[in-house]
C-alpha cells in the first residue's frame, strides 16, 4: 500500500518543545503525531456511532411506545457490569 503524506503542522515553539520533552526512547514527533491523528479519528467515529445509536434508541421508543426509566437503565448496566467483574476470565 502506497503511503499519503499530511499537510505540515504549524506549532508555537512552545508546543514542539513541549511534545519533544514527552517522547519515549526511539518515539519521533511524526510517530507520536501519527498516533495522536489516529486517536482522534477513532474517537470521532465512536462518538458519530454512539450519537446515531442514541439517536436510533430515541426513534424505537417513540415508534413502540416504550421507555425505560433511569433506574431500570441503571439497573441494567448493574447487572452487566456485576456479571463482567465476576467472570473468571
């Protein structure tokens, strides 16, 4: 696969110095920048699925005529959270 090269970054000097006094041994400023761009585009798509599912949540109930109070939701998520915590694996 062919590589793309991204526009260059224009920074205070403040901000390059700070991100060079982060890097661990053999990390670059283009590695650690990388990474921060993939972070965020994965959080960006996480975020826009979470919305559409809320978004589709909202449109179900109004369709069915169903909700769920706080404390059923809660609940819910409880008891999903006990059975992860004791799980063995």
């Amino acid at each position: 696969m062919k590589t793309a090269t991204l526009p260059p970054l224009r920074v205070e000097p403040e901000l390059r110095e700070a991100a060079e006094a982060v890097l661990r041994e053999g990390e670059t400023l283009s590695g650690i920048m990388e990474q921060s761009l993939r972070s965020e585009v994965h959080r960006r798509r996480m975020q826009a699925e979470f919305i559409a599912r809320g978004l589709a949540a909202r449109e179900d109930a109004r369709r069915t005529g169903v909700y769920y109070t706080v404390e059923e939701s809660l609940a819910a998520l409880d008891a999903v959270l006990a059975s992860r915590t004791s799980d063995p694996r």
